[in-house]
C-alpha cells in the first residue's frame, strides 16, 4: 500500500480538492492507497474539512497537531503514522503535479527505495527570494555533498527509508537533505512546480531566513570554522601593525595614535562578538537537542 503524506497549514480551500484529484488519480491507476492529512495547527477550517472528507472516503485518514509545528514536523508525523509499504510526501496546494505520484510508484514497483521529485523549473518567484534561494542551496548543496538546487520535498520513500528517518533522534531534521544524505537506490522524476490554486504561500520572509539559519547549521559547522578564519586573519594584521608600531616607537617617530586605537578596539570587539554570537547559536541549538522534546504533539486523528 501507498501512503500519501499531505501537510496542510491553513489549507481549507485545498482540502476538497486535493482528496478528490490525488484519490482520483491514485484509484484510475489501480494503486492501493491512504490520503494522510496532517493538520498543522491551522487557524482555520482545515481539521474540520479534513474530517469531513474522511466521511466522504474510506481511504483519507487524518491527525492533528495540538499546534502550528512546521512542515518538516508534519512531514514526520506523516512518515510515523503512515502504514503503508511505500510513502510519497506532497504539498496540499498541488504545486507538486499529483500525476507524478503513479510515475514514482511504478519505479517503487521496479526496485527503487527512493525516488526524489526534482524541479525542471521554480515556479514564480521574485528577483530577491531566487538569489536568496540560490545561495542557500548552494551552502547546503556543499555541506550535504551532493547538489540540492532541484530538490524538494516531492519524493517516494520505501519503507526501509521511513524507518531509519524515524529511528533518527535528530530534532531539527531537513527532511529534504536527509532523505538523500541516507542514500539507498534513488532515481529522479522531473517535474514542472505549478502555480498554486487556492490560498496563500505560508513562508514569510523571516520564516524563511529562520529556516535556512537552522537547516544550514544542522548540517555544517563552517561558520564556526570561519570565525577561526578571521581569528588568524585579524592576528596577521595585528601582528603587522604591532612590528611597523615598533619600529616607529624605536625610531622615536610614534603616531599620535589615538585614532588607530579606537579603530582597532571597535573592530575586534565586533568581531569577537560576531564570533560569539555564531558560537551561541550552536550552542542553543545543542540545547535544542539535549532537551528532548518531541518534534511534534498529535491531538486528535481521524
Ligand atoms: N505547511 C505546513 N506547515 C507550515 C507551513 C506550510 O504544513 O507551517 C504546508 C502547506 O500547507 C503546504 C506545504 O507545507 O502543503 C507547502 O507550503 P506552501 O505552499 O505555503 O510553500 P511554498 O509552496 O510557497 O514553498
Ligand atoms: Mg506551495
């Protein structure tokens, strides 16, 4: 069987949709199947659309977050409560062309473990939000080790790889990286990122920096090494500044010098600061994971 996972954040005009066009498609192709809605803490009728469309079929079931949790957390909860052999994970704005889903199937059913969706083109985005895209793909790209430009959250996972996603403890997890960091047979289905048809984007602009900070440094400690970076630059120029200082001091020609002074003070107290507060942020995030909470909380289900 194929589990459909659907997070859906404030999603009431895509629910009836989304159940009736990706139920349809999955029973013309004679795939055994559950629609898996989370309800991601939506502020509007979602759970209740999401309950009524589960009256309406046998094969959509629900769960709802006892808050707003985020999509990597929904995506999660899908993977842990799906009971199925296979899971493909789908946005509920079908921007990811739901056809897609019969084409990863059948390679599932020809021995694929993983099949990424991958993005021929990006849909419409401003001139900002793509040079922003592009840079943190490609730091995520470097420090994942494998190119994450196309990538997205369209995939079929087997359920060999749902079950060691799931046995990870790791409480930020990239869903998006991890299911190509963990290997396996993978292949690739392109497909076009449609407009999409009811609602609005849910990603603000700082929900969005928020998300690259913590997915970048979940993966890599460089910024840490780049504090050491400018550590030993800055030392090479003091060291340089200190020997002309010398030189002119035995010379008897010394600077007045109070202006150098008050420069170099205020630039390397920013840097030390600048230094710490990347420090900090690993550090919070360790405290993060030491805590142990769960990714997520279920409500209720359906
Ligand atoms: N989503 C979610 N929780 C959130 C934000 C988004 O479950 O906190 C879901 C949303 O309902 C949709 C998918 O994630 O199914 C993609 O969201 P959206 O379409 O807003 O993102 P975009 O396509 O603009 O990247
Ligand atoms: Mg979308």
């Amino acid at each position: 069987m194929l589990s459909v996972i659907i997070p859906a954040y404030n999603e009431e005009q895509m629910i009836p949709r989304t159940a009736s066009v990706i139920g349809g498609i999955l029973n013309d192709a004679g795939i055994d199947h559950e629609l898996l809605f989370i309800n991601d803490g939506s502020k509007d009728a979602t759970w209740s659309e999401i309950e009524k469309a589960s009256r309406k079929y046998d094969d959509v079931r629900g769960v709802s977050f006892s808050r707003n949790f985020g999509k990597e957390s929904a995506i999660f909860a899908g993977i842990a409560e799906a009971k199925g052999d296979c899971c493909v994970v789908i946005d509920c704005d079908l921007q990811h062309p739901p056809e897609k889903i019969v084409e990863m199937y059948r390679l599932w059913e020809q021995g694929y473990e993983i099949v990424e969706g991958v993005k021929t083109s990006r849909g419409r985005e401003s001139g900002l939000h793509k040079f922003a895209a592009k840079s943190f793909y490609d730091i995520m790209s470097s420090s994942v080790g494998f190119d994450m430009s196309r990538a997205s959250d369209f995939k079929l996972l087997d359920r060999k790889a749902m079950n060691v996603l799931l046995n990870m403890n790791e409480k930020n997890a990239f869903f998006r990286a991890l299911s190509s960091w963990i290997g396996f047979k993978s292949c690739e289905v392109e497909y076009d990122v449609r407009e999409r048809e009811a609602g609005t984007s849910k990603w603000s602009t700082r929900a969005l920096v928020k998300y690259a900070l913590i997915n970048i440094t979940s993966f890599t400690s460089a910024p840490m090494q780049l504090v050491t970076i400018l550590g030993i630059i800055v030392f090479i120029v003091g060291l340089a500044t200190s020997v002309e200082a010398l030189v002119r001091f035995i010379q008897g020609t010394a600077r007045e010098g109070f202006t150098t002074v008050i420069i170099l003070q205020c630039f390397t107290g920013s840097f030390i600061m600048i230094g710490l507060g990347i420090i900090g942020f690993y550090i919070s995030k360790i405290y993060d994971e030491v805590k142990g909470r769960p990714k997520y909380i279920i409500d209720k289900t359906v």
